[in-house]
C-alpha cells in the first residue's frame, strides 16, 4: 500500500535541508525493464517516502500544446496512473489563499517558470497523499534547476520520461483553438512560452535521452494515432500495467 506510514517529515524535509535531501540519488534504472524497489531497500535509499512500495515515476514532457494532457488522460484510462499536472496544480494554488497566488498568476501570464522549491512542494504534497504509487507528472522538470531540485528534495528519479515532439506551428495553432479560458494561451504570452521551452526544457529532454530513459514521441496525428505510440511504453514495464 502507498499510503505513507507516518503524516511527518516531507514538509520538515523540504523547509529544512538534512542528510535526506542533500545528495541526489543513484538509484535509478537504466531504460527497460523496470523493477520494483523492495520497502526495506528503498526506504533505506530514501529517506523521504514512508512507503512501502516506492513511487513509479513518469515525467511527461513536451511543448506547450504538444497534447501531454490530452495523452495523460489516456494513460490514466488505460493504465491506471495517478496525473499530476504541473501547471494544474499551480493554478489551484494561484487560486487558492496561497501566499504564492500573485507570484504564481504573473509568472504563468508572462509564460515563464515559478521558482522550483513551490512547484516541487507542490508535486510531493499531491504525492504524499496518494494511494496510488503510479504517478504521471506532467509538465515538469520544465529545466535543470527544476530537474536537480526535485531529485535532491524527493531522493527519487523518475523511471522513464515521455517527450512529445511536436512542431511549433501545429503547438500555436492547438493553444490558439484551445479555448479552456487560459490566461497563457495568447499569441504573445505562446511565443515566449515556446522561448522558454527550447532554452530551459530541452535541456531537460536531452538529459534523460543520455540517460537512456526518454522515449520520443512524434506528437502529430490523431489523439488516438499517438497514444499507440506511447501504449508500448507502458506494456513493456509490468510495475506500470
Ligand atoms: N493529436 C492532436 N491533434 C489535434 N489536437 C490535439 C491533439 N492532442 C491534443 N489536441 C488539442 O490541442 C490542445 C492542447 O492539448 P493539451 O492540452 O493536451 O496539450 P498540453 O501539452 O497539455 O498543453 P499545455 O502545455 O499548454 O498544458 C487541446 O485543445 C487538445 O484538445
Ligand atoms: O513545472 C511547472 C509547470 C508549469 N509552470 C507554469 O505554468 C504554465 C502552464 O503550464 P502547463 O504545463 O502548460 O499547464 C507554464 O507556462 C509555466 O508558466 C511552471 O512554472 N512550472
Ligand atoms: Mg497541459
């Protein structure tokens, strides 16, 4: 069961650094297939999940309009995956109480990233109270300072990194038709975004590519077309099925 053994530590963890968030992680696999961390071997490796079967992690990337929530609802239909949106969760946060609301709503008008330590905090809040220990994280790490930070604060990798390749006029015209009332999906605020995804989130595609978890995704075609493209990529790893 994922459900954390005690209700502690993590935001202790995250205000406060110590040996449990200082170093990042060796841990992870290398590509296919994926193995299960065992309780006592993972927590032993991690201090930060009370859990007893670690978290399965997928990074979802790609650009603005790319179609990563449009996949991620397949996968969660097919698969049975917990989503965590990224920029979903900032935009419950922007429009609760929070102390980061301003910050957050001009950081997403302007179409540039919110300081890692809130994303991030964020991220492992959903986590922690999840049953389910399959998550889809979706628009994050969106650069290598958000990469390192949530490996250093987390101790944990993700075990494969989807990367939805779409060209820059098929993503423009998707946001511009998206209609969903998004404060971001504007001609200006778009061209900035797209900047700001090859400078800092490519980077972070490239990365795991070396690492030998990246799996490319040609993003064009039907919803359908290109969710049997990623299907493989779940019915090759058994802890995902
Ligand atoms: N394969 C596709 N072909 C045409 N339109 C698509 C396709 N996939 C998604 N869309 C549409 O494109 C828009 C953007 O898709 P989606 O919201 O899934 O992208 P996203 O990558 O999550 O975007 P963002 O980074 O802005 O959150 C939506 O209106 C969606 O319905
Ligand atoms: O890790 C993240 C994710 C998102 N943002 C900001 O939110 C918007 C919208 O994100 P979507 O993934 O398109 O929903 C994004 O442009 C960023 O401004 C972020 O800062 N960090
Ligand atoms: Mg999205």
């Amino acid at each position: 069961m994922w459900r954390r053994a005690t209700k502690s530590s993590l935001f202790l963890r995250l205000l406060k650094p110590s040996k449990h968030n200082a170093s990042l992680s060796q841990s992870s696999t290398n590509g296919f297939p994926f193995h299960i961390h065992t309780h006592t071997h993972f927590q032993e490796k991690h201090g930060i999940f009370s859990k007893e079967v670690a978290p399965f992690i997928t990074f979802v990337l790609g650009g603005p309009g790319s179609g990563k929530g449009t996949q991620c609802a397949k996968i969660v239909e097919t698969f049975g995956f917990n989503h965590l949106s990224a920029g979903d969760l900032l935009r419950r946060e922007m429009d609760s109480d929070s102390e980061y609301g301003s910050m957050i709503l001009n950081t997403i008008r302007e179409g540039n990233i919110v300081p890692s330590e809130v994303t991030v905090k964020l991220i492992l809040r959903e986590m922690e109270s999840s049953d389910n220990h399959k998550f889809l994280i979706d628009g994050f790490p969106r650069s290598e300072e958000n990469r390192i930070a949530f490996e250093k604060i987390s101790g944990v990798e993700p075990h494969m990194v989807l990367f939805f390749d779409c060209p820059e006029e098929e993503m423009v015209k998707r946001l511009l038709s998206r209609n969903q009332g998004r404060i971001d999906d504007n001609i200006d605020t778009i061209k900035n975004r797209l900047k700001v995804f090859e400078a800092l989130n490519l980077p972070v595609v490239e990365y795991y590519a070396k690492r030998g978890k990246l799996y490319r995704i040609n993003a064009v075609g039907t919803a359908d077309e290109i969710f049997e493209q990623v299907r493989p990529a779940f019915e090759a790893c058994e802890v995902a099925k």
